[in-house]
C-alpha cells in the first residue's frame, strides 16, 4: 500500500534539520521509515529503540551522532529513550553549521509530542510533525486501481467505490486489521491490539492506571462517538472524580486513539455550546469496542451513524495534512455545522456528514453556515455522485470531498 505520506516526509526532511513522524502503534510508521532508509542506503542509519542492542549504539549517544554527522539518522519508538531529545538539539545545531553536507534526523514517536515533553523546549524551531494516519480511502482506492490495472479487471475482482469505502469503514485502516480477508481475522486483531495497548503500552508511558478502568473508559466513550462530553456523568457511572475522567481522556487523545473534536469558539455573537466531542479516531477500533463484527451489525447499531460521522471526519482532517484546523458548530438555538474546517482567519467551510445515500440539509447547518460565513457549504453522503442542492449546498461522496480539501491547500 502506497502511503500519501511518505512524500510528506520525503519533502520535509528536505527541508528541516529534523522530522518526527507520528503515530499510533502499529499504524505503518516504522515501513514507511524504512523504505526511505532503504532509497537513502548506505547514507542512513536506522536504529529501533525498543530493541536492547540497537539503545547499546546509544550508550553516548553524542558519540553515534557525531560519528554519523554527514548521515539521515532514523530513531525508532523514541519515547523509549526521552533523554536523547536533550543530546538532539546540540547535534541539529552542528550539523546546521556543516554548509549544508550535515546529515537529518527522522524521529518516529507512538504519541503526541505533548506526552513527548522533552521535545517541547529542547527541540522548538528544530523539528517538523508528521502524523501518519492509519490507511485513508484514496489510498485503498489507488491500490486497487493499480491491481486491476496489472490484470484484466472482471467483475468478480473489481469493487466499487462505496463497496470499498464500506470494507474500510468496517475494519478501519490500521494495516493488519484492514488487509486481512477474513472478517473474524480482522476483528480479531484489532481486539488483541486493544488489550496490548492497555496492558503494555500505556504503562510504559508511565500512566499509572488500572488496564480494566482504562479500557471501560475506552469503551464507554465508544458508545458514547461523537457526542457532547459530560466528564461528571462518566465519573458518577465509574465511581471516580471529574479530574480523573478527564485525565483518561487526555490519555486516549495523546496516544492518538481518540480525537476531541473541539466547537467553533470565535465570537458570533451566538450562545455557543463548549464542551467537546470525542471520537474513536479508528472506525475500526470503534467496531472492536462494540463488538460489531459486520456491516449488518454495524447498519442495525444505533451508533452507525455517528460511526460514519468519525470515519469521514477523521478522512477530510487527514486530507487537509495538518493546514486545516477541524472544528464543529453549535448553537443553544439550533445552528449546526458536524464538521468546520478553518483554512485561515476568517476563510472556513462548513460541512455536514450524512449517512444515507439519499441525504437532506436541516435547515440548522444553513443558520450555521451563515453565522460563519462559511465559504463553501458541503455535503458528504454516502453515495458516488456529486450534484448540487438548494441553498449553495454542494453534495459529494468522501472520496471527491477529500479531494477537494487537499486541493485547497496545496
């Protein structure tokens, strides 16, 4: 699978002294890592940091550096060894003074650089993110196209764009669950990835928190996609504080498994609500966690529609790479925008997710869409064609609207 990102990082490590590239466990970081690796040669030095012989390397890691000045250096799970950040920000500051022949550094993280609190100073005005997103739609499009397109397309092996958007909806994007055929197979995996996190991985992030109550927060949430976020109901369903509601949270978000969908907050004059929407960022991880394990368990769950909102959510955010500010709207009154994405001060669209294929506008997104000014009014439904509606309404499958957002930011 072809991953969008890897030109990204291809021109950013152009670009900057260093670059780290983010994501959750699992999610394709350490492949992508090394197929630049392998594209740079003997000019690159890949070290994976959870293994104990490639950390030996870094007993002085001033030394390795140093010794590898002219070379793209590639460090695997760096939240393994945090303390390398401090011998990072000399060794970027050498090489800058090396005219140019001073080699790069490519930092591969499985969290925010939040949680990565060593980087903050130590790395400000020397590093550039990346986050790697688990497989979007145009990606498993674009594959499947250049499958057909080495064999004589038939009708058995050819799927089309809502049948493919329906497999990566189900399974999510997380490579080992959406590549495996077997639908059992595939949940599965995602069921095990889930115990793993909150077994192992959140410990060694240094959270000291119980696995179960984690989990049941996790699960609780995914129940829950896309709603407002009350931190006092959930405490007072867990037995716990407010304090530490918001403190799981916190933790999902800055492992990169849950996104809080944040609302518009400039000044329009409007009562606006101001709690914020989670989501499952995964739709995959979202179906593990309700332990749907088909689309017709997933069409008969009430949650299938907000499971479809975070799927297109989480594709339109990933196709803006990070120039895009995603947000929503809502009023006491009833405006309502599912997803704004703010380009620049003052220039944003408004776009409402719908999940039947013969959609309609409520009359709340236009009250929201002109309390915004939005600059284009956009439907996503789950459907192929794009055609136009009343009210400058523009009606477009998630594949066309990622499109769309990718071309106004290039």
């Amino acid at each position: 699978m072809r991953r969008e990102t890897l030109n990204i990082v291809r021109e950013r490590l152009e670009q900057f002294d260093s670059v780290a590239l983010l994501g959750p466990r699992q999610v394709g970081k350490t492949t992508l890592a090394r197929e630049i690796a392998a594209e740079k040669g003997d000019a690159a030095r890949y070290l994976d940091l959870e293994s104990p012989s490639d950390r030996r390397q870094l007993d002085d890691p001033e030394a390795y550096f140093s010794a590898y000045a002219d070379r793209l250096i590639i460090l695997d799970e760096i939240q393994r060894v945090p303390e390398i950040f401090q011998v990072l920000r000399g060794q970027i500051d050498a090489r800058r003074r090396m005219g140019g022949k001073g080699g790069k550094f490519l930092i591969l993280g499985s969290a925010s650089m939040e949680l990565l609190r060593q980087s903050s100073e130590s790395l400000a005005g020397r590093i550039s993110f990346v986050e790697l997103a688990p497989f979007n739609l145009r990606e498993v499009l674009a594959e499947q196209s250049n499958n057909e397109g080495a064999r004589t397309a038939t009708s058995s092996t050819q799927k089309s764009e809502r049948a493919v958007t329906e497999l990566l909806w189900l399974k999510g994007g997380f490579p080992q669950s959406y590549l495996r055929d077997e639908a059992s197979s595939s949940l599965q995996w995602r069921l095990d990835f889930i115990q793993t996190y909150l077994e192992r991985d959140v410990p060694q992030f240094g959270f000291q928190i119980g696995s179960d109550q984690l989990g049941l927060f996790w699960r609780m949430l995914a129940n829950d996609q896309g709603e407002l976020f009350n931190a006092q109901r959930y405490a007072r369903s867990m037995g716990v504080s407010g304090h530490t509601v918001a403190r799981y949270l916190d933790i999902l978000e800055k492992l990169l498994l849950v996104r809080q969908l944040h609302p518009w907050s400039l000044n329009t004059g409007k009562r606006l609500v101001k709690s914020t929407r989670p989501f499952v960022r995964d739709s995959g991880l979202l179906h593990a966690l309700l332990n749907l394990k088909s689309m017709d368990d997933l069409r008969g769950h009430t949650i299938s529609g907000k499971s479809w909102e975070g799927f297109v959510i989480e594709a339109l955010a990933g196709a803006a790479n990070g120039r895009a500010r995603p947000y929503f709207y809502r009023t006491a009154a009833g405006a309502e925008a599912d997803l704004v994405l703010e380009f620049a001060p003052g220039r944003c669209w408004a776009i409402e997710i719908k999940l039947s294929s013969a959609p309609t506008v409520d009359r709340g997104f236009h009250y929201a869409a002109d309390d915004l000014a939005a600059e284009r009014r956009i439907l996503v439904y789950k459907g192929d064609e794009s055609f136009p509606m009343r009210g400058g309404v523009e009606a477009m499958s998630l594949h066309c609207a990622m499109s769309e957002i990718t071309a106004a930011v290039i």
